[in-house]
C-alpha cells in the first residue's frame, strides 16, 4: 500500500527554548497544530501517533513522550503514541512505524512528530548526551566531544583507503551554509563567515577532534518536526495530488565504529549502500540520476562525503571530485542548508528530512526550490553510521 505525506511543519531551527522559558512541552504544542493545518485535517482526524526522539530523558529528565504530546495537544488525548530512538535516525524510524500501521490497515492517519530539546545544557554537557549512541565505554572514552571524535575516525579510514583532501570537506560546509542563508527556518541562515574560514586557519577554523575543524561540525539544536502521513483512502476523500512515500531502506549494524568499516570491498560501510539500493529498489528508482533532490545526513562534512559516495553520485573515493566540480548543487543535495545549515536537533532530523522532500516534489519549498522537483530522497543516519533510514519521495 502506498503512504500519502498529506503536509507538515517544523519549528524555526535557530531559536533557542529554554532562553524563551519553554521546553519540550511548547515545541510539541507549536509544531502539531502548525502541521494539522498544513495538511489540512483536524486532530480528530488523526488514529497513531509516533514520536522520534533520542535523549529527553539526559538532557530534560522527562521520558514517556506520547504522553507529553497528549498533555501539549489535549485533543490526541486516548490516541495510541509509541516513542522511537534511533539516535539521529529516531525520527526516519518513527515515520516507518507510522507507514507500516497504515499500511496494515490498523489506521488511515497518523501523525508522526520528532523533537529534540539539547541547548538547555552547555556544549560540553551535550556533547556528553549525546555520546550515549555511540558504544558508552567502549570507545571514543578519551575524547572530549565523542562525536567529533568518531567521524574524525572516519576521515581517517577514508583517508587510509582512497585519500581525503581537507578542502572537500570545507567545501561541503560552505555549500550548507550558502543554502541555509536561503531557508527562513535554518538555524545559520543569518551566519557570515570571514575569508579562510573553512580552510586551515587555526583561528577562523580550529580543529575540534583528529582531522575534523570548527566548520566540518554540526551545531546543537533546539527543534521539533511533524508531519501527518495517510493511506489512499483518505488522501483520495481529500482531493488526492499529495506526495508519496514510494520505497524505503532501513538497516542497522554494530554499535561500535570500527567493527562497521569494511577492510576491503568496494563501499566503506556496505549496509550503507545497501539500505539505499533497498530504497532504489522498492521505489523502482534506477539510481541516482533519478533523483532530482536529496536530503542527505551531514552532521559532519565527513558524513556527507562519505554519504553521496553510498548513495552512487560518485564512485567510491570520487566523492571529492565530485564536490569540487559544483555536484553538491546540480544535484540537487541539501537544498535547505542540511544538518550543517539547517540545524540538527537530533529526533526531529529525519522528520524535517521528509517534509522538506514532500515540499521540493510538490513545488512548495520556496526559497530553496529545486525547480521541477518531482523525486526526492532522504538518507538519514544514527550513530556511527549504525541505523540507516532511505526513502523516495515522488509526486
């Protein structure tokens, strides 16, 4: 059964919560009423909801989330609500759920919410946080952001098979940037940047972990994502017209980097590419040159490169080449400023992915429009690369 994306809404990605006395409370009160009047439909309307969230319970104290949602939004009060975590991929698993209910015939709507409070502690207390999806104890145990950390592994292992110039990564920075200044929800939109701040200037651009600098690092996030996702039926009594879910991928591999990254072969991290030839495969894409837009997971430059390269815009070990030839913008990636530009609060990414998607195919993105948009398609990644979630988009 096909699942109809009937409309959305995110929250402005650059606020910051706690400074406005609010809390994960207000972001699910904003974010589902402004998404129920996108899709034109009422709570009444809507049969599950699903929520995609990683840390609540380290960074607020407060677990049991459906019911958050419930006592933000009384009028879901009896609806049935399961929570998901996936690390940075909890949203993509939380609208998956969402399809298979709908595709079961248990439901005909649902709503699907991710949200992610992270700006109420310091940077160090976050980045402590949100070590929790990497293998607590066993690596990264030394770093001071494990994060950066980890994927600046992972520059490395690139590095040791195929070669990485520094300016690559640099470069998928400021192409972040230059379409987050273009997205009036984007947490850099009003960023300027100095001459050589995505170069080697230890001052403009100082190293963080290993090989990864200032600029090759997401930001944290306050932010929350919705959208409301329907089966045939309904989407047919509304009219009909909406974006569908056409295919998907999902795979999960071992929680600790390096028992992830292949010693030979052709990809880095083989269920990478295969979560996304699933996805090609379900939806009946050929690849990517079907593709006109792709919201892709950058929440380090690193993890973009490496990214495109899985996805099969550029050969394994290409992808460098491929950014310095402007591929980033003919190929439609990260329109809205991605996980670098666009801000990155970690349940709701993969949420935000997907309604930004349905909006590019329908011709609604605004701003950042890649015009004639008609196939999009999102790849969203928890952890160390660990949780991968596709899926194509089409009008």
């Amino acid at each position: 059964m096909t699942v109809f994306v009937l409309g959305g809404a995110q929250t402005d990605f650059a606020r910051n919560f706690t400074k406005e006395g609010r809390g994960l409370l207000e972001l699910f009160a904003e974010v589902v009423p402004a998404a129920l009047a996108d899709a034109g439909v009422s709570a009444e309307d809507v049969e599950v909801a699903h929520v995609g969230n990683l840390a609540a319970e380290l960074f607020t104290g407060q677990a049991q989330l459906g019911g958050l949602l419930v006592a933000a939004v009384p009028e879901l009060d009896g609806l049935p609500s399961t929570r998901h975590e996936a690390a940075c991929a909890s949203g993509s698993t939380a609208v998956l759920a969402a399809c298979a209910d709908i595709e079961a015939g248990r439901y005909d709507v649902a709503l699907v919410v991710g949200v992610e409070l992270m700006r109420n502690v310091d940077g160090q207390r976050a980045a402590e946080h949100l070590g929790s999806a990497a293998w607590a104890g066993h690596e990264a145990v030394a770093a001071k952001f494990p994060w950066p950390a980890l994927f600046a592994d992972v520059a490395s292992a690139y590095d040791r098979r195929y070669g990485l110039d520094p300016e690559h990564l640099g470069q998928v920075a400021s192409h972040a940037f230059d379409r987050a200044a273009l997205n009036p929800l984007a947490q850099a939109r009003d960023w300027r940047f100095p001459a050589g701040a995505f170069g080697p200037d230890d001052e403009l651009n100082p190293v963080i972990e290993g090989r990864l600098r200032k600029q090759d690092c997401g930001r944290i996030t306050d932010g929350a994502a919705a959208v409301l996702l329907a089966s045939p039926a309904f989407a047919g009594r509304l009219g009909g017209g909406f974006p569908r879910i056409a295919g998907f991928g999902h795979r999960t591999a071992h929680i600790g980097l390096a028992p992830k990254i292949a010693p030979d072969g052709e990809y880095l991290f083989p269920h990478l590419r295969g979560a996304v030839t699933d996805a090609y495969r379900r939806a009946g894409v050929p690849g990517p040159g079907a593709l006109d837009v792709v919201e892709l997971h950058d929440c380090f430059t690193i993890t973009g490169l490496v990214a495109l390269e899985h996805l099969g815009a550029a050969p394994p070990g290409e992808g460098g080449r491929f950014i310095a030839e402007g591929g980033l913008g003919t190929a439609g990636i990260n329109p809205g400023g991605g996980l670098l530009g666009l801000g990155h609060p970690v349940g709701a990414t993969g949420v935000r992915m997907l309604r930004d998607a349905a909006r590019q195919v329908t011709g609604t993105a605004g701003e950042t429009q890649v015009e004639g948009a008609r196939t999009a398609l999102t790849l969203n990644v928890g952890g160390s690369f660990t949780t991968v979630v596709t899926m194509v988009v089409a009008a």
